[in-house]
C-alpha cells in the first residue's frame, strides 16, 4: 500500500484526476500516511492558489428559526408551540443589517428556517430590507432546498425564483442543503429535503443565471466513504459543467444536540483523521475548485489551523452571528477576530489576506 499510494499521489501532483475508488481508497488510511496524503493537498493547493491564507468579513443574519422541515441533523428548527422560536421583522433585520454595514462587513450571509408562511416574495423582501440598510453590500443566501420551497409556495419555476432572488440583489448562494447527495442517506437524515436530482438542477439553474455559489458536504453522521466520494463526484461534474462554485466548504456534523444523534441514528461526528481527510481529499479530488475552505465554526481553530497545511486555502468568515452550529452544540460559533486568523496563518509560514465573497483579493 505504501508504495502505490505513494505512486497515486505523485501521479495526482503531475495531473491525474482521482477515480472515485482511489478516492475511497485514501480515505480508508488510518496510519501515519495520512501526513502523505495531507502533504501532497498542500503542494497542490501551493501551486494551485499560492499561499494566501484568505478570510472573508461577513456577518449572518438568522431570519426565523421556525421550519416546516424536520431534519435530524438540525438542533436549530422550531416548531409552532415550541420554546424560543424568533422570527425577525423588517426593522430588526434592517437594524442587524445596518449594524454589520457598521462593521465594515463586505458579506451579509441570512439562514432561515422555511418558514410555514413564506413564499417567494418573503425571501426577496428580506434581500430588498437589507440592501437598504446595507447599500453595497454582497449577498450570500439562500439554498436550493429555499429556492424549491419558494417556488412551490409561489406555483411558480424554479428558475423564475432565481431570477427574482437575483433581481432583488442575491449576490451568491448558499451551496448548502447539499448534506450528502445520495437519495439512501437523504431519506434517512433529511426526508422532506429535495432530493439529489433536484439539488444539481437548482444549483445548475443558479450557476447558468450567473449566480455562483459554495459548494458543501456535511459528513460525518450515517454515510461511508463510498457515500462521501460519490458526493465529491457531484459537485466536481457540476464545476465541469458550469464553473459556478466558487469554493468547496466540507462542514463536520456537530452531534450533540441532534435528534439523529439523540435516537442512536447518527455517530458522534467525524473524527479528527476524517475530518483532515476530507480537507485533503477534497483538495486532490476536486481539481476543478481553486479554493478548498476549512470552517473553524465546525472544527474550531486548532483543527482548522492544521487544515491549512492539508490543501486548504481560506478560513471562511468572520461570522458576528451564527445559530445553527451553536444550536447543534457546537462552541465555536460567535466571532472569529482576524487579529487570530492572522496568528494561526503566520504560524504556518503562510500571509492572511482579506477577500470579497468572490475570491478578489482587497
Ligand atoms: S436543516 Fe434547515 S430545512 Fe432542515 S430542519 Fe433545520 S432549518 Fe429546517
């Protein structure tokens, strides 16, 4: 194995493309040739994007935390009748929105329960209210699990909706609601999601309006490797085709206050390897991706740190609100300062640089 996986690393340096066994096949080493694996992503992403460590200066803004979907991932939903539910007017979201413009935030990022009420009109109205108190600002919402709610709340395409989330100021989208693209692993993590099919048509339909957006997984729950390389799979024909990710973010299950976690259904998330691994194999996999991210909101920043000398290139947001981590139960969600993104950069050998939401450099 030494050998041949040696082999298959010099072989993806030079420009081979991973088949997804091989891919499987990394992801299966449990010994000290993960540092193999993790060093080989590095030199790629070296010649790939340089050695920019780049972050972006963004703030969230959560809209309601009432949701008709029942997934068992999610320790963020609400139900009619349960404790804590918030479901934020005009004037609180222009006040979040004013507030980050303030900030000298470049990114305003909204997540949001689908709301029993909302139709298309909600969702454009929300990016309408905040480009009004934030002028100038970039955008980042949405997903094709709201597009395809708003579309049917609406009797209107999918397509229709794209276009009047674009018109009313979407900058990018959210490649989230992606969780693990094959229909088994749905039907058990997230039943009332769209499905496989439908996630790449929206996002295809996104990315041909010229909407650009992430791209996510999130392992670490009930899927095997064979799972997590088919998803890879996805998204890396779908850059192919359209070109229109503009990141790959692999996002760790956070466990703890999960019904799938609860009820048995789930492991206890991925393991430090794994979550290494997927940084790694994400960079060499996803050859068509300049940009491999590794969020410190799910892995905290040690992690995160050792994931920049494993292929990846960005550190995501600065976030000054984040719920749906924190109510899964996770402990690093509130706010990063670049003062330490710029410590665990530099002490790496490596500059942090701040970017807009596409990648430009400021
Ligand atoms: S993950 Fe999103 S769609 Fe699913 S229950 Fe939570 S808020 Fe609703």
């Amino acid at each position: 194995m030494a050998h041949s996986l040696v082999t298959l690393l010099e072989d993806v340096k030079g420009g081979h493309r991973l088949t997804e066994l091989e891919a499987v096949s990394l992801f299966k080493t449990h010994d000290r040739q993960v540092w193999k694996i993790a060093a080989a992503a590095d030199e790629v992403r070296e010649a790939k994007v340089g050695d920019d460590v780049t972050y972006v200066r963004n703030q969230n803004i959560n809209v309601t935390n009432l949701c008709v979907n029942t997934c068992g991932f999610c320790g963020y939903s609400k139900k009619p009748g349960d404790e804590g539910i918030y479901f934020h007017d005009k004037a609180e979201i222009q006040r979040k929105a004013k507030m980050a413009h303030e900030r000298r935030v470049s990114e305003i990022c909204t997540v949001s329960g689908l709301h029993p009420d909302f139709t298309a009109k909600s969702y454009t109205d929300v990016y309408r209210w905040i480009h009004e108190a934030a002028p100038g600002i970039h955008l980042h919402a949405s997903n094709p699990m709201e597009v395809a709610y708003a579309a049917r709340r609406s009797h209107i395409s999918t397509v229709e909706v794209l276009d009047l989330m674009k018109q009313a100021g979407l900058g990018s989208m959210c490649g989230t609601a992606a969780e693990i693209l094959v229909d088994e692993i749905r039907q058990k993590i997230c039943r009332e999601k769209i499905m496989t099919r439908d996630w790449i048509r929206i996002i295809t339909e996104a990315h041909g309006l010229g909407i650009k957006s992430t791209a996510t997984i999130m392992y670490g729950h009930c899927e095997s490797y064979e799972d997590q390389v088919r998803h890879l799979a996805i998204l890396r024909d779908i850059q192919d085709e359209t070109g229109g990710f503009t990141e790959f973010v692999p996002l760790s299950f956070i466990h703890m206050n999960t019904p799938l976690y609860r009820q048995g259904k789930a492991r206890a998330g991925a393991t430090g390897r794994e979550d290494l691994l997927m940084v790694a194999i994400g960079r060499l996999f996803l050859d068509n991706f300049a940009n491999i991210q590794v969020s410190w909101v799910k892995e905290g920043i040690k992690l995160a740190q050792l994931g920049l000398i494993a292929g990846a290139n960005d550190l995501g947001g600065t976030m000054f609100e984040e719920s749906i981590s924190k109510g899964a139960g996770a402990v690093n969600t509130d706010y990063l300062d670049p003062a330490e993104m710029q410590r665990v950069a530099e002490d790496v050998g490596r500059p942090l640089r701040r970017r807009t939401t596409l990648y430009e450099k400021l």
